[in-house]
C-alpha cells in the first residue's frame, strides 16, 4: 500500500498583530483590567531583541497593521525603538495608550505616517472616569491629551466601556464627538482579567468569534495567544520559538477551533481591545451577544 505524505500545513497568518509589551501602567482600572495591570507590574520575559525578532518574522509573514498595548506600552524602555523598527518593517502601528502622561518624543512618534494612536474614555465627568481607572486626576489628564492629539492632527481612535451604573458612557460618546473625534465605540466590558472576579477561568463567549482567524497576541512573556482578551487560551510560546512554527501548530488550530463564531458582520481591520486597561472588544461585539448586541454592534 502506498501512503500518500502529508500535505504540507498552511498556516493562518493574521493580518492584526497585538504585542502586550509591558504590564506596567500609571492606572489600574479594578472593575475591568484584563491584563490586571498597575504601577507595581513587570515589562514581563521578553527582551529588547525578542520583541525586534518577532516584529520582523511578523513582518516577513505578511502581518499587516503591528499594536503596541500593555499595560500602558509607552512605559516599556524600550518602546519608541520597537515602534520605530515595525515602522522600519513596513508595517501599519497602532499604538494604544492611556493618554494619562505624554513624553515629547512620543508625540513626535504618533505623528508619524503610519502610526495611528487609540485611548479609552469612560465618562465626561472626573468622577465617573477616575473611579473606572482607579486614579484620581486621570479624566483631566486623558480629556486634555486627547485634544492635544486632535490639535496635532494626530489619528486617534476612542474606545469607551460602559462598567459602572450611572457612569455616562453615552454622554462621554457625545462629549468625544463635540470634541472632534470621530472614531468612537461603545462595549460592555468582558468578564477576563479583574472583570472576572474571581469567578473561574473565562468563558470564550466574551470573545468576539473571529479571534486567531484576523487577529493574535504575543503577550509580556512571549506566549501566544487568539488575542489579548483571549489570554486564557495560549496556543504556543515565541521567547523561543517562532511565530511561523506557532500558526502552523496543532495547538494553534485546536485553539481556534475552540472559539465559537460570531454572526455578526465581518470585523473592521482595527478591530481589537479598546485599551490596555480594560476589559473592552473594539469593534466587534462578543460573540454571546449575537441575539442581544453589545452597544459596540
């Protein structure tokens, strides 16, 4: 009997990739974060030259748009080098902040072609913003750079979790829009990380339905993952190995096999958390509210 080989496998190259490159951040949101992030966290395993080989395998496989998050990513050491090399790369950046503090250099660093820039908002007032982060002081401090942002006329993209009851995150919407923002979405936050609360692992249903089909994470410890909010699902590990031989993985596919799809339409290329301290899902909806749609749609 003769045996046909095996062909060989194809892998799933998502077009989206998110690297977690910190878990460090200024806030730390206790009713949402899903990285439970804060001031006293770690950049985490991966180093410098980790992070530069693993944005050029990305780019060498044909990912198309790189995000940096965390945590609050701007407080990694080295992250205007890693920002610039995927630039280097040919890649599209988007580099999610917290907006809470801005360093020159990193204004100068949003401005450039290629590099779009995303925050989360979760009120109009200090009050309803401030008990979401968990700082007093952030609204006035993310409200005023998000106008920097827009003087500048740098692309920013606003994503807005509604958490707490009577937070205002309809009015926040319409206070973002008066301001001149014009990319705003409203979630539900996800039960992961702190939104969890201690209620077991999380359930896929918080996902979208179309993480590892356009989408995967490398988080601070270079584990591989559907996406970020989909960190209790690793599906390999890049420190040392490569992202070729993780998407080619049987774990990988098994991975994805495990998420259950979505109805709802096709997700916009941006499509991803709303920021590194929430529990949020950009554009896309979970996929749990399919018959009852999260006001994200």
């Amino acid at each position: 009997m003769t045996i046909a080989p095996e062909a060989p496998t194809t892998p799933t190259i998502p077009s989206f990739l998110e690297l977690e490159i910190t878990r460090r951040c200024q806030l730390t949101c206790p009713t949402l974060c899903f990285v439970q992030a804060g001031p006293t966290q770690g950049h985490g395993t991966m180093t410098r030259e980790d992070w530069k080989r693993i944005i050029s395998e990305a780019a060498a496989l044909g990912v198309k748009k790189i995000q940096f998050i965390g945590g609050e990513a701007s407080l990694h050491p080295d992250f205007v080098e890693l920002v610039e090399h995927a630039l280097a790369e040919g890649r599209e950046v988007q580099v999610y902040s917290n907006l809470y503090r801005v360093r020159a250099v990193h204004w100068a660093l949003f401005a450039r072609p290629g590099v779009t820039l995303a925050t989360s908002y979760y009120a109009d007032t200090d009050e309803g913003h401030d008990e979401v982060t968990g700082r007093t002081g952030s609204h006035a401090a993310t409200r005023a750079n998000i106008i920097e942002a827009l003087r500048r006329g740098i692309r920013i993209r606003v994503g807005i979790v509604d958490v707490l009851d009577g937070q205002r995150a309809e009015e926040a919407r319409t206070e973002l829009l008066a301001l001149g923002v014009r990319d705003v979405h409203v979630d539900r936050v996800r039960g992961v990380g702190n939104a969890a609360k201690g209620e077991g692992l999380p359930s896929t249903s918080e996902l979208c339905g179309r993480c590892a089909a356009g989408t995967a994470a490398v988080l601070a410890d270079g584990t591989v993952t559907p996406c970020v909010i989909a960190r209790f699902l690793p599906a390999g590990q890049v420190q040392h190995d490569t992202l070729e031989r993780v998407f080619t993985s049987p774990q990988w596919r098994q991975v994805a096999a495990s998420i259950p799809a979505s109805r709802n339409d096709p997700c916009g290329p941006d499509c991803g958390p709303n920021d590194d301290t929430n529990g949020g899902g950009g554009t896309c909806g979970p996929a749990s509210d399919d018959v009852f749609p999260s006001p994200a749609g």
